[in-house]
C-alpha cells in the first residue's frame, strides 16, 4: 500500500467525523473559496475592523519581528508577537499562563498547613521584573559576585500565581550578581550550603532570533562545558550523558539554533504538550552546562526547542539541523554517561538488588498475576557537595490488571517502628522477622471500608514493609519473610 | 434548505434537488478540489460529475443527515482521480504533499498487503480517529479529507502553522502506532 491508497481509505472514514469538521469550520467562519476580486475587498474591510477594532484577524500571515517578553507584578509572563507595523497593524494580545503544574493537595502534604515561604518567586529591581528560574540547583557559590542590593518580593510555596494570594505577604533578601552574566538579565540569592538561586529577567525583549537568548544572555559559545542529554523515555530512570562542546555535530546544534526564530506558542498548543509530551516520554531533555549555571531545554520531536525561563515561546529547528546530533544521541557513540545524583531513581528489579544497602532484602516470591509497576530507590544527598552519600530506601510497587497493588517497602529499622510507634496495641502490625505470624497482619477499616492489609517485619539491619489487597495473609507473610531468607 | 428537504427532491426526481446541493454546499466542495490542487476549471468539472453521482445513487441510497459527508466523499474521490490523470507527470504539489504525509503512518511501506479488507482498514481508521479529541479529530479530518492547508487550519484552530504541522505530525506516528497495534504491521 502507498500513500496514494491510504489517502482514498482516509477518504471513506465515518461520515460524523466529516460532518464535525465540517460544522465547526463553518462556525468559525474560516475564509472558504471567494472569486479573487471579492477577496481582496472582503480583505480590505477585515483587515480596517482590525485596526479600528484592535482584533488580531488575519487572512495573510505576516512573518513577526519576533516574541516579546513582558511580566507584571502578577509574576505572569505575556508573551506578545511583534509585526511590523505596514503588514499588520495589531500585535497578537493574548496573555500566554504559566505552563507549570501546581499540584496543591502535594504541596499540601509536604508543607502542612503552614505557609512557609520557600524561596522568594520574583521581584522588581532596578525597574526590572526578575522570575525565579531554576538553574543549576547546586550551583556553586563561586559564581557569586558583587552584592547589588537588597529586594523584598513575593514568595511562593509552587509556581501557581494563585497561590500568592495564601501567602503571608513580602519576603526579602540580597541579590548578587552571577559572575559572567549581565545582571540586568541574571542575578542570584545564595542558599543553604554552597547553592545559589538564580533570577532571571526575560521581560520587555524583543527576542528574534535564537541567539538573542543563547548568545546575549546566557553566551552559549563561549560557557557551554557539557552537553548532558536524556533520550525519550530516560526521564524516569534519570539517565543522562553528556557530550563534549567541540564535537562537531554540537557545534551545528548550537549553529542552527542561535539562527532560529522564536515564535509564540499558543495556550492550547503549550498545555496539550506539556500533558501528552510528559505522559508519553517524546522529548530529549538538554542541559547546557555553563560553569555552574545549567540552563534547561526540551527538545520535543525534533523539531520544538523550550528553553526553562522563557514561557509561552519556542524555536523551530529543520530536520536537516538536528538530524546529526539526535543520531549521536541515539547512538551514545561519543557520549559518556553521567552520574546520577539525584534524590530518587526508577530502576528495574535486578538494579534494585545491586543496590549495596537493602539489595539484599528484596522479596523473591511476589503471588502470581502481579506485575511490578514500578521500582525506585531514594538516595540521601548531600547538599553541599550534591552526591549521593547513601541509599534511604526501596519502594516497589505490584499490580495486577485489574489494578490491585502489593506496596513493598524496604528501609531501616527505624523507619519501620516510627510508622508503627503512633499505632494502638491492638493494631500494631510490626515485629522481628523471626516473630512475625499471621497474627501480625491487620486490617484496617477507614471511612469507605475495609483498607489494604498491612505488615512488618524487622531484623538489626533493615525493615520490609508491605501493604496489599486482594492478597491472603499467608502469601503476605511469605513475600515478607522471602525478603529475609538466610539472612 | 434542510438536508431532508433536498433529499425528498432527489426521491421525487425534482431537478431541483442539483440547484439546491449546489447552493448550499457548492462552494465547500469546489473547495476540497481546489484544496486537493485542482484548478477552477477542474474543480467546476468535478462538482458536476458529483452532482450527477449523487442523481445516480440516490434514491435507492438515502445520505440521512449525511448529506454533505456523502456529497464529499465523491468530490474528493472525483479531484483525486482528476489531478492524477491530468497531472501524471507532475504532481500537483499539493497532492504530492498530502500523500507524502500519509504514508509516514504506513508500518512499513510493504507490509499492508492488497488483501487487507479496505473497509476493515477504514473501520481501524475511524477506530483511531475516535480516540482523538474533538480538536484533533477536526485538525486530522480538515488536512487529509478536507485537503485544507496548513495555514487554514492554523487560522480556524487560533494556532501558528508550525503548532499545526508538529499536531499533525504526532497524529501520524500514532495513527501509524495504531496501525501496528491492530495488525496491520506484522
């Protein structure tokens, strides 16, 4: 079959899908087919409303000059395109949001109710409107400069602006500048340790071409030390590599795209991606590593570059401009892998059990029918230096498909018997491994009735913790217990 | 004119049913050949050979509350049919593009065999389709039905062109996905 053929079987699918696609155009009164002449006057009188009106309608589409950056005190960026003035006269006037997910009932659960204020969310210095941006969360306290001065701003305990309004009010602190970087554009409060927060102003440019943005401010060509890179799907197993600036195929990379133009994206377009693209793991995630300063970039089916700091617009690449680097991606062939520092990791099963600490503990009978859903290790860090120093715990989670769960948790003592410490006699579910009977598994009853069963077991190194329903005392008491075997 | 009215013309042999389809829907379906990369005059052609299918087939076919669905679906096979013969040499390049589009979702240009059933392949495609939203439905519909381009589409869903054509593109991985998924790959 070719193209040709699949175009005809296109043509014969359902006719409800041709008769919406049909009612909606009609309702959105898209331009349909008009003698010329008429056009033009139709045309004429269209684009007259839109400057008398101010309503951006356009029946050409006119190259913008570029995306304009604007903040308000509302923290909000606007993101505007530019168009000269003789091919039309409005400027696109859409306020673009904020694409970030502001999860409330999580923020909720780590902060309590308290209102602490985190880090300050942005301010106004020198006439000029600075957003948090996070940049090189352990960056070093070396590029820290000169003091400018002192600002009191709002606070925020996510990136939802509706949350200013919870807050407790202004918060304040020194600002200094980041050595290498223009502080009109970039400035930094130190943190705890050795970590700097950076603030970034990407308000009132004009921004055209890409290297308004890689060049000018960040100065890619000169900075960039690495390029780390995550290939689709890597994002969860935390996965990166990193790339050496003087490779050809990054150079071209940083070529094309310092020559790109920047365009507006709309608010429809902004959110389907940042949910489809999340849940379907179809971007490379790019760290350009500038001596202490990360700036951090999704590069979306090849084609899209989001850059973190600069909401509601992306640059265009050609296929013929990516091609080489997203090869060498794909092929690691001159990549070296990264070392993971993160908190927390997705690992496979035989990862988990090389894991030095609790490896050793990972059940071996899990009941027919359950699947492993997913498996992540938590690391302590170190926040001065950013390295892992330890493995904290091991999280498993089993399901079956028709979704019933078996949650194993391996980690220390103490863990085990703090979880348990507030619980009634009665109730309690915790015991030494070579204590543990059936009578230990307790069921527990909430407000919608009976809860997963629960139990542990301990010995003088670790605790395994399990949770599970639709599964009977004795198997739980046998996939704790084949975590323990001989040991 | 209600669909339903017109469509008793055409029962009743009422040359007046021809007048009415074309006053009501003539403009849209000379617009899927001019779309499709037809010129004025081809496009005018097709519309009468429509116009004339339609008498052929109906009655004993009754289009319901399809009729421009119907109506369509043999223009657009008409201006297809037309551009090739007439464009063999050299495609229209709006055809040219369209097809191109197209056989990205193929899983593998050789393994959909002649002998899959077409309407089970069409029956896959409206399964896909259905899985859509109602916006992407209409983006996917308006590019390889419709044959609108780019810049419509962009223009009636309020988007930049390049936002369409990466929707579009995304569109055909999964359709091809799909494809795979029922079958059609292996």
């Amino acid at each position: 079959m070719n193209g040709d053929e699949l175009m005809e079987i296109v043509g014969d699918i359902d006719d409800r899908f041709v008769e919406k696609a049909y009612d909606t155009q009609r309702k959105k009164g898209a331009s349909g087919w008009l003698m010329p002449a008429a056009a033009v006057f139709v045309a004429a009188v269209i684009a007259l409303g839109a400057i008398l009106y101010n309503k951006p309608i356009r029946l050409v589409t006119p190259k913008p000059l570029g995306v304009m950056l604007l903040g308000d005190l509302n923290g909000i960026s606007r993101s505007f395109e530019i168009f000269k003035k003789e091919e039309l006269e409005v400027a696109k006037n859409e306020p673009v949001e904020l694409i970030h997910k502001y999860d409330a009932e999580r923020e909720k659960e780590i902060q309590g109710e308290s209102k602490c204020v985190l880090r300050i969310g942005f301010f106004v210095y020198g006439g000029r409107l600075y957003r948090h941006v996070d940049l090189g969360d352990f960056g070093s306290d070396e590029l820290v400069g000169e003091k400018l001065g002192h600002v009191r701003g709002v606070g925020w305990l996510g990136k939802d602006p509706a949350a200013y309004d919870e807050l407790t009010g202004l918060t304040g602190g020194d600002i200094y500048e980041v050595k290498g970087f223009d502080p009109e554009f970039m400035v930094c409060r130190k943190g705890y340790g050795s970590r700097i927060t950076t603030y970034v102003c990407n308000c009132g440019y004009v921004i055209s071409k890409g290297e308004d943005v890689f060049e000018q401010r960040y100065h890619f060509s000169d900075r960039l030390e690495t390029l780390v890179y995550e290939k689709p799907g890597d994002h969860l197993y935390k996965k990166q590599y990193a790339l050496d600036p003087a490779l050809p195929e990054v150079r071209s990379f940083i070529e094309a795209i310092d020559k790109a133009s920047w365009h507006l994206m709309d608010v429809m377009d902004a959110l389907w991606l940042d949910t489809e693209q999340w849940i379907e793991n179809d971007y490379h995630k790019l760290i350009f590593k500038l001596g202490g300063v990360d700036v951090t970039a999704t590069l979306y089916n090849g084609y899209h570059l989001f850059i973190d700091g600069f909401d509601g617009c992306a640059i265009d690449l050609d296929e013929k401009d990516i091609k080489p680097l997203l090869e060498l991606m794909e092929s690691h062939e001159k990549s070296v892998p990264v070392e993971n520092n993160s908190d927390s990791q997705f690992v496979t099963v035989e990862e988990a059990r090389q894991d030095p600490r609790f490896g050793r503990y990972v059940p071996s009978f899990i009941p027919e029918g359950y699947e492993l859903y997913y498996c992540i290790i938590r690391y302590s860090v170190d926040m001065n230096t950013g390295k892992r120093t330890g493995t904290e715990g091991i999280s498993f989670d089993f399901m079956t498909k028709d979704e019933k769960h078996i949650l194993v948790v391996i980690g220390s003592v103490s863990d085990a018997l703090e979880d348990d410490a507030g619980t009634d006699e009665d109730k309690r579910c915790t015991a030494p491994i070579g204590e543990l009977t059936v009578n230990n598994i307790k069921e527990n009853w909430g407000d919608n009735g009976p809860e997963p069963l629960r139990v542990c077991g301990y010995n003088d190194e670790a605790s395994i913790r399990l949770s599970a329903s639709g599964v009977s005392r004795e198997d739980m008491l046998r996939i704790v217990r084949s975590g323990f075997h001989g040991k | 004119m209600d669909d339903s009215v017109i469509i008793e013309l055409y029962f009743a042999r009422d040359e007046a049913a021809i007048e009415e389809t074309s006053g009501k829907y003539g403009a849209q379906l000379r617009r899927i050949a001019l779309n499709a990369g037809a010129d004025f005059e081809t496009a005018r052609e097709c519309e009468n050979d429509t116009y004339l299918r339609a008498w052929q087939l109906i009655p004993p076919h009754d289009p319901g509350e399809h009729l421009f669905a119907f109506l369509g679906r043999i223009m657009r096979g008409r201006a297809v049919d037309r551009i090739r013969r007439e464009k063999a040499q050299k495609r229209a390049a709006e055809t040219v593009e369209l097809t191109r589009e197209l056989e990205e979702c193929l899983p593998g240009s050789d393994s959909v065999t002649e002998s899959v059933e077409r309407s089970e392949l069409k029956a896959s495609i409206d399964r896909f389709l259905d899985g859509l939203s109602e916006r992407k439905q209409r983006m996917f519909v308006r590019r390889y039905w419709y044959f609108d381009p780019i810049s419509d589409i962009a223009a009636a869903n309020g988007m930049t062109e390049s936002s369409v054509k990466t929707a579009l593109h995304r569109m055909r991985e999964q359709l091809k996905k799909h494809l795979e998924k029922e079958g059609y790959g292996i």
